[in-house]
C-alpha cells in the first residue's frame, strides 16, 4: 500500500459541560489522518482493497448516494493505489454534479446512475451478475464498505490508531456514529468487557440496526478473522440523535457545530459526527455518565460533505 497516513490525534475537550459532569472527554482525530482517505472510510476500505490487489482485479465498483463520503474516498484510494473505479450512484443524475460526485469522477471514477428501487437491490446476487456482465471482472465493495473486510478494518480504529500500546483501555466507553453499523461492530469487537461501544445512527427509524449488528459480529466471529477477544464488549444504540434521518440537518445542529468548532477547534461534518457530538453532549447534561469516566469519541471524518449539506441549506 502506497498511501501514506498521519497518527491521528488524540485530543481532549474541555468543555464546560464535561467539567460539571466529572468526566473526561477525548477526540480521536481520524479525520486527519489523509486530506481524502481519512476517517473510518479507510478503515473499511483496507482489506477490501487488500483482498482486490491479491485476486489481482484492476477494478473496483462501490455503491453510494450522491453526497457519500464512501464514493468520495473509494474514488481517491482507488485512484492512489492504480485501481480503475465505478461508483453505482443511487438517483437520477443532476448537473452540474455536487462537489463530492465532481471530486470522484478526477480521482477518475465513471459514475453510474440506477433508480431508488434497482439501487435497493445493490446486495442481491442478480444486479451483482449483472453489473459484472455489464462491466466486466470488477471487485464489488459494498455500500459504505459495509462486510467483514470493512469489520475487520474497524477492530484497528481504537487498539491500533491510538498512541500508545494499551491506551485504549483507558477509557471506559467509546461513542461512535452509526450508519450501516460496521464501525460499530469492529470496535464493539475491539474492546474489553470493561469498556462499552455507544453508537449514534444517523438513521430515522433504525432499530433496524440492531438486527445488523448482530449478523456483522456473529459472521465475522463465525468467519475465522482475526479479533482480539471471543466475544464483543457491550453495545448500546442512542436514537434520539438522527435530526429528522439521514443527511438532515436543522439550526439548532448547524448552530451547535459552529459553536464547537469555534470553541474546540474540532470541525464536524453534519450527517454523522455532529449528531454524535451533540448527543454525547446532551447525555452528558442529562447526568447518563457516571462520575470520573473516560469518553472517547471517534471523529469518522466526512467533512467534505459539509460543502454540499451548506449549499442545500443556502438553498433552501
């Protein structure tokens, strides 16, 4: 692999709020580790890419919607790594293309465009033959990178990204946001049974998840990968985060992302790390935690598709 990363961070926040409740709070700062493939989207991308490099494919073909940091990053990596690449794009194509889909397509990526009701079949065997009829020997990668490569990719995120062997264990929950539940489930997978994974769906609805969630971790202990436990560390969804459901956004979160990054100097993006940040911060002045614990939030990156939320804002 020819990408090459920066240590991502480990910052504290000292946030008043997290004073008032006796508890310690810290960022892990995926989101720079590399200007295009940062975030958790490296993390479900490495094996995936590994696997593609060692069966010798020349392509990759992913799934996305229109602003997905997934396609964004998958078109950088595979650019990067001398992959040619497809992006499967969920709707009707718009121009001129939004800043995350004009990015993909420099990095070199031919985009596809299916509708709502093919793009629900993505997963289902018959539009996988097909799009290998249509394209040729390509390496499908799932939406959002989301199968026990991702997963596996996912248990490094804590234990191997943090600065010094054995200072995960340091922090008694780890807060993450939650789409397709694949960081979720490498990281549940990556911790003691001291220690408990809190998850944020940015999801509308998605009790769903929970469902996900537990096929990921029982495929992947099934599976024969490598974890460094038998069993996965508690886990707990928070539902009441999502702002309305996927990639929507009010004043209230665009005000509390401003404020943040004005006080911390930490950005977020507005479909996933802003709505677990504010969740924590919430819960925090609820009294959830106890006394003396240890946060560790995940920053997964996606900032690039503020660009596109703050032109539909503008918009609107």
């Amino acid at each position: 692999m020819s990408l090459i990363f920066l240590p991502p961070p480990l910052q504290k926040i000292n946030s008043e709020i997290a004073r008032n409740a006796d508890v310690d709070m810290y960022v892990l700062r995926l989101d720079l580790m590399h200007p295009w493939v940062n975030g958790n989207k490296w993390f479900k991308l490495k094996y995936n890419l590994l696997e593609a490099k060692e069966k010798n494919f020349r392509t990759l073909l992913t799934f996305g919607g229109a602003y997905s940091n997934h396609i964004y990053a998958t078109a950088a990596a595979g650019n990067l790594l001398g992959f040619g690449t497809i992006g499967v794009i969920r709707g009707e194509e718009r121009l001129p293309l939004n800043p995350t889909l004009n990015f993909a397509v420099q990095q070199g990526m031919e985009l596809i465009y299916i509708n709502r009701k093919m793009y629900r079949q993505r997963n289902t065997a018959a539009l996988q033959e097909y799009l290998e009829q249509c394209f040729g020997e390509v390496f499908i990668i799932p939406e959002g990178g989301s199968n026990l490569n991702g997963v596996r990719g996912c248990t490094e995120i804590v234990r191997e990204a943090m600065p010094t062997a054995g200072y995960a264990y340091a922090f008694d929950h780890i807060c993450v946001a939650c789409g397709t539940a694949t960081t979720l489930a490498g990281i549940a997978l990556s911790l003691n049974q001291k220690q408990r994974a809190i998850a944020f769906p940015v999801l509308k609805n998605a009790a769903f998840i929970v469902q996900e969630i537990e096929s990921l971790l029982t495929n992947y202990l099934a599976s024969g990968l490598p974890t460094p436990y038998s069993s996965p560390a508690d886990w707990e969804l928070m539902y009441d985060y999502h702002f309305g459901g996927y990639a929507k956004v009010n004043d209230d979160l665009l005000l509390f992302s401003q404020q943040f990054r004005e006080e911390h100097g930490v950005p977020l993006d507005y479909v996933y790390t802003a709505k677990m940040f504010y969740g924590v911060m919430d819960l925090l002045q609820q009294g959830f935690f106890c006394k003396g614990d240890r946060l560790l939030l995940v920053h997964t990156g996606g900032l690039q598709g503020n660009v596109g939320i703050e032109e539909r804002c503008i918009e609107i």
